[in-house]
C-alpha cells in the first residue's frame, strides 16, 4: 500500500513538472529594458552607467516557478521602435535638450512618481520664464502619455498601459540624474 502512495505522488510530482503553461503575462524585465533604451534616447546616458542595486524577488519568484513548471512566454520584447513611438522619442529630446534639461536641473520641476513631469518649484524659475516652463511641462506629459499608450497598443497588449507606465514611472526616477528631484511612493518631493 506505501509503495502504491509513493507511485502515485511521484507521478502527480512528475505530471506537475511536466506541465508546460503559456503565459501572457506582462514581462517586466522585458520592459524595463525598453524603457532604459528609451530613456537614453530622450535625456542620454547617464556618464555614471546607472546600474539597478539589489535583487528582484519577483524575477527570483518566477525563476524557481519556472524550473518547477516550464512557461512558454508568449512576449519577449517590447518593441519601442515603431514610427509614432520614435516621433514621440524625437520631440521629447527635443524638447528635453532645449528646455527641460535646465528645469530639472535648477529643482523648477521634477518626475512624478505616476511617470509624468511637474512643476515643483515655479520660483527657481524667473517671471518671464514661467508660462514657458508651464507649457513644456503640459507637452511633455501629454508625450509621455501618449507613449505609454502607443508602446502598450505596438506590442499587441493595450491593456499592459497602466504596467507600461508604472515601469517607466521607476525607470525615470532611476536614471534621474544626481540632483534632479522627484516624487517618492507618497508623492514627497526627494532630491536625488
């Protein structure tokens, strides 16, 4: 009788690890990568090399999970590189090299924590100035939310926006130049 129950948990272990899932879910590494890729086109690299410290306990997570249950992924890349994707990328350097660079700069606007630009500090910046900062700030948001939107729609998945913006939210805040300012999970203003 033992040896009938121990057949028959190695066969449900056996049956179990054998198993292959096809998961559509949103891969964030994946992303994460496109978003830094992004990035650097829009404000360059940063001379340090921005590097991500410490572990991922999600990516552990989902390693131990894939050896115990092999996972076909259906997405593997997200793809930033269609042409209205690039358009966006383009303007937004653009703008990033001819106005917003000094704003964040002097501490005149920061990243939000909801992956946008906002104005944090209207006096560092003089009173001619400040209708301009204003309407560099409201572009660039409606850039970037125009972007997070396209790059869910381009990779087939436009229901990964709010993931898409969520990534990019961490990844602008991480390769935020030292002394630039943005918002922390509770919306306080930090100095990087």
């Amino acid at each position: 009788m033992t040896a009938l129950r121990f057949s028959f948990v190695v066969a449900c272990l056996w049956a179990v690890a054998a198993c292959v899932t096809i998961n559509v879910y949103f891969p964030e590494a994946a992303a994460e990568e496109a978003a830094d890729r992004f990035i650097d086109e829009v404000i360059g690299e940063d001379e340090e090399g921005s590097t991500e410290s410490g572990s991922n306990p999600q990516a552990l997570h989902m390693l131990l999970l894939d050896l115990l249950i092999p996972a076909a992924h259906a997405q593997a890349d997200i793809n930033v590189n269609t042409p209205s994707i690039q358009a966006i990328q383009r303007r937004m350097a653009q703008r990033y090299d001819s106005e917003l660079e000094a704003y964040f700069e002097s501490g005149a606007i920061g990243l939000t924590n909801d992956a946008l630009v906002a104005v944090r500090n209207l006096s560092a910046v003089g009173l001619r100035d400040r209708s301009k900062v204003n309407a560099a700030v409201a572009a660039e948001n409606r850039d970037r939310t125009a972007v997070y939107r396209e790059i869910a729609v381009a990779n087939g998945h436009p229901e990964w926006e709010d993931e898409i913006r969520e990534t990019f939210a961490e990844r602008w805040i991480q390769r935020a130049r030292p002394g630039w300012y943005y918002q922390d999970a509770r919306g306080n203003w930090v100095q990087k």
